[in-house]
C-alpha cells in the first residue's frame, strides 16, 4: 500500500515549531532590550589575560581579546560602548571598544592598580596605583591622565562619592582612608580605620562610607563630612562583600565564616539581623524590584535567594562549581555567575530564582554554562 505525503500535516508541525521557537527566543530576551540592541557579558580571566565577550542572547563567547596580565576591575563606561579595566600585572588601564572586541588605549598608570571608578557623568576615571601610593584621574575621551594625587601606603581602592565630588580611598599598609577632592585630587582629609581596609561602599547622600577589612572581623565606619571615624563594627565573621540597598537603608554582608548574611543598619550603624545561609556565602547582588537579594555560596555551588523585606530564604538553586562573583543585567532579567573552579560562566533566569517559587520547587540547572578562560574573576555588563 503507498503512503500518501500529508502536506497539512507538515505545514502544522513546522507552524507550531516556529512560534515555539519564536515564545522561547522572547521569553529568553530581556524585556527591556530593543531591537537592535545588544546585550554582552564581559568575563577577566586573570590567569589567561584576557577578557571574554559573551552574547547574552545567543548565550554563547563570540569573542577572547587579549588585554594584558592581571586583568582586574572591569567596568562598564556610563555612556559609551566601552569596557575599561587594568592590568594588575603591568600597570596600565585598557579600554576596549564593545562593537569591534578591540582594545583601542592602554594608559600607563603605575605598578599594581587593582580596581577603577568613573565620575557619574563618565568624563573621568579614576584609579589607585598601589605600587607607587598614587591616585590618577583619566580623561576618558582623551584616554590621557589629568590629574595626580598622592594616597596613604598601598592605596587598594578608589570609589567616587554619589555626587562626584569626592574620591574616597582605602589605604591598607597604614590602616587609613584618604579624602580627595574629584577636581583636582588635593586632599580633604585622612580617617584612621580598622586594619588593612579594602573594599568600600557610599551612602547615596554622601554622608558615610562602611569599609570592610581583610584581616579583621569588623567593619568601619567613615562619616565623610566631619571627616572621622564613628565607629569600628564588630560582624562576628570577616566580610566577603559589601552590598548596599539602592536606598541606602541597609548594607548586607556575606561571611564565610559565620555561614550567613549580615545586615547592617545604616542608620544606626549596628548589626539590625542575621540570616543562616549555608556553607560560605561569598558574593552578593541586589535586586531592587523584588527587593531580592542573591547570595552566591562557593562550597556548596549554589545560589540563594534571598527576600529582604521578609527576611526570607529561599530554596538554594545550583549554578555550577565554585560559584564566586555574580551581577544582574539590566532589569534584572539574568543572573550572571562566574563559576570560579570550572572556569565557566552560568546565566540564569531570574523567573526560577524568585524567592517565593524557589522555596516551593526544586532546584532548576541554569539557562547556560559558557566556557571562559583561566580563572575568571571579574564581570561586567554591557548595552549597546
């Protein structure tokens, strides 16, 4: 007996097929990306020097661009197509130009530079070379150093106050942090802080600055317009970030040691509660729509989520191994985590990690894992 070929039948299935495939491309593009626009991840890893260039939509690398040993501290320029980052290892910032993956300026700044920050209009950069106890500020139009300020010993970090008048600067070698003027990089002030002082964050009104320790299991904290310390915080545990409510209301902090979240209350400038989370919370991003809270916990390779206004944990959500530093793209659509012993990158979507669905089914695998290079580190995000 001959078969007779169903045309109809055909025509529905590839039909059907399409708007499949059209409702899961929609649903894994971000809402708020226009047609023609891009959406990129940017990945250092330090032990390859290089930077990977990952499409966010395709979720697959297009692109590993040399940058030079030690990359560290990428971010993303305010305004432009541009990634700017430094080479730890040689002492020069680099930019690269987003549409071509390019490395178009490498600006000498001296030995050890660890981080950058930009002014809030992003005409200015700014960076702590830790070698030579220096602060430049870099024309990023030009790519050329306009301005130089000396810090205190091993200056480590230089973050721009919300409303770019102020580069506060933490100083590890003599437990100190220095206040300069954005404009020219005179010196305002020098606080005495905890030792070793690392990693710092700003409240959105200018008022105060909380600076964590590498060394110690406390926190200080800066009020930057009396230019003096208020206090020295005790944790209980050392902090493994610094995570702060875009209100600026609460800091949360991840501890290894303590096995959980502290908050700390910005106002009164005490530890207002504790939250249990697991192995050793490592990094955090902050969710402001949800108010959700995402804690990566390195041993236990997974993420928690995390319900700030409740105070409520959610189901933990595996991401790969060694889960380390993590970011949200625009919107909040993505969740990025750099899995740091498998040299990947996982890309989630935040509609799994609800903290209210979380906790109610089991754990889902991430959208992606995308092969990076050795050791990756540092994230940023990038439209354009």
């Amino acid at each position: 007996m001959k078969l007779r070929f169903n045309f109809r039948l055909v025509f529905l299935v590839v039909l059907l097929s399409a708007f499949a495939i059209r409702e899961v491309a929609l649903e894994l593009r971000p809402s708020f990306l226009r047609p023609g626009l891009h959406l990129f991840a940017y990945v250092g890893n330090t032990a390859d020097g290089t930077v990977s260039a990952i499409d966010l939509i395709k979720l697959s690398s297009v692109a590993t661009i040399p940058v030079g040993p030690g990359p560290s501290g990428l971010r993303a320029h305010p305004t432009r197509p541009e990634i700017w980052g430094v080479s730890s290892t040689d002492g020069y910032v680099w930019v690269l130009d987003c549409r071509s993956n390019r490395v178009t300026a490498e600006i000498p700044v001296g030995s050890e530079p660890y981080a950058l920050d930009f002014s809030p209009d992003g005409r200015t950069a700014y960076v702590a070379a830790s070698g030579v106890n220096t602060v430049l500020a870099i024309d990023t139009l030009s790519r050329r150093v306009i301005a130089r300020g000396r810090a205190g010993r091993r200056p480590w970090i230089a973050r721009v106050s919300p409303d770019g008048k102020m580069i506060v600067v933490s100083n590890r070698d003599d437990a100190t942090l220095s206040i300069l003027d954005a404009a020219t990089l005179a010196p305002m002030g020098v606080v005495s802080t905890i030792p070793d002082p690392e990693q710092i964050v700003i409240l959105p009104d200018n008022s105060k600055a909380f600076v964590t320790s590498g060394t110690t299991n406390q926190i200080s904290v800066v009020d930057l317009k009396q230019k003096v310390l208020l206090t020295n915080l005790a944790l209980g545990g050392p902090p493994n970030d610094l995570v702060l409510k875009p209100d600026g209301g609460e800091l949360y902090i991840p501890s290894r040691d303590t096995h959980g979240l502290l908050i700390v209350n910005t106002g009164t400038n005490e530890v207002s509660d504790f939250l249990l989370l697991g192995m050793s919370p490592s990094s955090a991003t902050f969710e402001p729509v949800t108010e959700t809270l995402y804690v990566s916990d390195f041993d236990a390779d997974h993420i928690v989520p995390v319900a700030v206004a409740t105070r409520q944990v959610g189901r933990p959500i595996q991401a790969g191994d060694g889960p380390s530093t993590l970011l949200l793209t625009p919107g909040g659509d993505i969740l990025l985590v750099i899995d740091a012993n498998s040299d990947d990158l996982a890309a989630i979507r935040t509609k799994i990690l609800q903290t209210g669905q979380a906790s109610l089914s089991p754990p889902r695998p991430p959208t992606g894992l995308i092969p990076l290079g050795g050791r990756p580190r540092d994230l940023a995000i990038k439209v354009f």
